[in-house]
C-alpha cells in the first residue's frame, strides 16, 4: 500500500466534504477507514491519520501565509 497516495486521497476528499471534515475531526480512525473502504490495521491507520492531520494542518497554514502575502 502506498501510504503517501492514500494520505492524498483520503485529504482529498475530507477537505471536499465538510460533513466528512467534522467526522475526522471528532474519529479520526473511524472517517479514514470508512474513506478508503477497509478495515486497516491499527498500526496502519495511526499512520494514516497522522498523516492526513499534518496534510490538513499543512494545506491551512500554507493558506493562511497566502492571505497575509496579499496584505504587503
């Protein structure tokens, strides 16, 4: 399994799906496992997990700093 590829996918479509968003947000394990389909092993989907938040928490500051590049 390309962990990297299903990192992408699966940050794909929660930041498309709001609803999607707040389930990461309250069961992380439970929102990727249901994105891809499969039940994982846990060690597996810590790895997933942990790799979606640092996606998503990446994707909004990379967004925030281009907001305050367009103030100067």
């Amino acid at each position: 399994m390309d962990i990297k590829a299903k990192i992408e996918e699966v940050v794909g479509k929660i930041k498309n799906d709001p609803q999607l968003m707040e389930k990461f947000k309250k069961d992380p394990v439970k929102a990727v496992e249901g994105v891809l389909g499969v039940d994982l092993p846990d060690d597996l989907v810590e790895k997933l997990v942990t790799g979606v938040k640092a996606k998503l928490a990446g994707d909004n500051l990379s967004g925030a700093l281009g907001s305050l590049k367009k103030l100067f």
